[in-house]
C-alpha cells in the first residue's frame, strides 16, 4: 500500500535523509518522562536519581550502535551543536605550530561555518577536494595532512549525494602526524554499520531525528571520554556533560535517543537490504522511463536509501512543483535570500544548469514499492507537461 494520500493533505515522503519519522516505540517509551518520571536528574533524590538512570540507560543503547563505551557519550541539543562542539571546542587548544585544519569541500554547513570563523581567527583551513562521485582523493588528503594539523574533520557520508568517505584511512593519515579525527556521521549512524574503533575516530557527531528518533537531541563520542580528549564547552552553566554541555538534560528526548539507536542496532542490516533494494527499483525504473535522467554520487559506495537524480534540460524546483504527491527536495540550497547551486554538486564538477535540474530522493523504513511506483508515474507525467 502507498504511503500518501494527496487528498488527504498527506504526500509520499521520499525525504527521509532530511529527517525521519520518530518511530511509534520510541514515542511509547518517551512518553513517561514528560509527566510521570519528569524529575531533573541532577537531583539528589529519588526521582531525580530514576532519571539519572535513564539517562545512563541512553549512553549505553547509543554507545552500543557505534561500538564506544558509555563514558564516551555527551549529549547536546543537535548534531550541528556537536559538530560546533569538536570543532570550536578544540580550537582554543590548538598549538602554535598546529594551526591547519583540514577538511572537505562537500562537508555539512555546521561544519564549514564554525571553519570560516576560525579561518578568519588565523587557522589554516584546508578544503580537500573530491573525484566526479563525490569521494575525497586521498592523494590529496595524503598532501594537505601534515606536521602542522591540529585537527581533520571529514563526514561519513554525504547529505546530499549519499557517498560514503575512506573515513578509516583519512584517520589513519591523521593520527601518523599527531592530529585528532572528527567525523560527521550523522547520515551513517543508524543506515549503515559504524563503528568508532574499526573507522578510528576521536570525534565523532550523531543525531536522534536521522535515525527515527525525536528532534532536538544529539550526540558527541569523545574517544576516552572528556578527560582524554579535552576540549572548551562552548556552552557554560552548570557543569552537566562532563563540564562540556551546560543545561538541565532533556529526559525525554535522551532517552528517545537512546531507544532509537537500540532499534536501529537490531534492523539496521534488514532495513539496510531492503531500501537499497528500493532505491535501485526506483532508479531502474525511473531511468527506462526517462532516458536523459541520470544518477549523482557514487554507484557502489553510497547510503541505502539516497537518490540524487539528475533531470537533464529541466529545472528540479519545476518539476517538483508539477509534483505535489511527492516530498522530496532539491538538490540547491537557499542561502541569504537567494537561490545558489548547491555546493556539493558544483564540487564534484557539475554545471549549475546540471545542479539546479537535480532531486535527491532518499527513502526508509516506511517507503514501498507501491509509493516509487506512483513517484514514477507521477514524475514522467510531469516531465510530459513541462516538455509540452
């Protein structure tokens, strides 16, 4: 059965890589913490150490999915907070004769705006590029990573295009000269296998509505825990987090969190199968259907669940808009009040016509193959009107 009903104010969702659905069971289990177990657990009695407990609970279910321990976990309020967190966190302990930081060019913009602050602080920030599927030439990674890196950050897989980085062997480039690892991986955890010890990250972000958790909570594994990679708390106040992330815990959505990652750890591989399955239907039938239609990204080592599709001769904001029984989204982003071609796809060397006429389509647990029929059929008849 499809998943959406027009008439019924409810389009087919194909956006699952911009968030997910908090999954029933994770709701079920938040649920007690807002009104029956809502105590502050940084209080000393009984209620407050029963919330305590559920947060320990948590550290260990998100500790388990990436294979970290649970004093390796500090909560924040977003992924884009953790990313802040590694990244102007560390800064200020950077040395003299450490001063470059090296990343990619197609990272998340909670990566790249934190580096333009500190560029104009005086950091070295180098961009690493990347091949026509998205990939970090490692050749380059190799040159820029050198005596004087403080620090690399480098995405697990990519927003927009799905690739999925060398992450193991850039740390391992990183660690040869000294310099600390931090990877986004907020698009891997949970729809790919990841795990810190075998990828060899000291930081490493993660969020709950990426992975069917609720929104507004996030995650930072600190190799060691805070005490063995220190770094200054970008917001201060009354010591929660190990003295890194002030502010009473949000019970609720920490344990949500933590469900989450447990459910995840038991169907990430069978729903791994499955919505890569799906997406291959889709692109299979999309491109027999429309043969100037093409694929970005890299064919074999992508996210399950990532189209990024390419309409030749066509804008992508056009089509979408003769699609109204889809939700998917655009392959450019909106920055200042304009529309710019998206970076990521202008990096790996597409035009911006070739930028403005993409879609990316990502899929999850609750896509069918009766939904990628309809987007199908809905996407050649709007391709039909506007060629007319």
């Amino acid at each position: 059965m499809p998943t959406g009903d027009l008439q019924k104010g409810t389009p087919i969702y194909l956006d699952y890589l911009s968030t997910t659905p908090c999954d029933p069971e994770v709701v079920e289990v938040m649920l007690p913490f807002f009104s029956q177990h809502f105590a502050n657990p940084a209080s000393s009695h009984s209620l407050g150490r029963n919330a305590a407990g559920a947060v320990r609970t948590a550290r260990k279910q998100i500790a388990a999915l990436i294979d970290a321990s649970e004093d390796e976990i500090v909560f924040t309020a977003s992924a884009t907070e953790s990313n802040n967190l590694a990244i102007s966190g560390l800064a200020p302990l950077a040395e003299a004769k450490r001063r470059r930081i090296v990343t990619t060019q197609v990272e998340h913009k909670s990566i790249l705006e934190p580096l333009r602050s500190l560029d104009a602080k005086g950091f070295d920030i180098q961009y690493l590029p990347v091949d026509r599927q998205g990939r970090v030439l490692l050749e380059a990674a190799e040159e820029a990573i050198g005596e004087t890196t403080f620090l690399v950050s480098m995405q697990a897989a990519n927003n927009e295009i799905g690739t999925l980085q060398p992450v193991q062997q850039v740390a391992e480039l990183a660690h040869k000269v000294g310099a600390i690892f931090h990877s986004d991986a907020v698009q891997a955890i949970g729809k790919v296998p990841f795990s810190v010890s075998q990828a060899g990250t000291d930081l490493v972000s993660l969020s709950g509505h990426k992975l069917y958790g609720p929104k507004g909570i996030g995650a930072l594994y600190i190799r060691g825990g805070a005490s063995n990679t220190p770094l200054e708390p970008i917001i201060r106040g009354g010591g929660q987090e190990s003295g890194l992330r002030s502010g009473t815990s949000n019970v609720p959505a920490i344990v949500g969190l933590g469900h989450a990652c447990e459910l995840r750890r038991s169907r990430l591989l069978d729903d791994l199968h499955r919505v890569a399955q799906l997406r291959d239907e889709f692109e299979k039938g999309l491109t027999s259907r429309l043969p100037f239609v093409s694929v970005n990204g890299d064919p074999n080592n992508r996210l399950p669940g990532c189209s990024s599709i390419r309409f030749d001769g066509m804008r992508a904001d056009e089509l979408l808009a003769n699609c109204p029984i889809l939700a998917a989204s655009l392959g450019s982003a909106c920055t200042t009040g304009t529309t710019a071609p998206s970076y990521v796809l202008t990096a790996i060397g597409l035009s911006s016509d070739h930028a403005y006429s993409t879609i990316r389509f990502s899929f999850g647990r609750q896509t069918t193959s009766a939904d990628l029929a309809i987007a199908i059929n809905a996407i050649a008849s709007a391709v039909g009107k506007l060629d007319q």
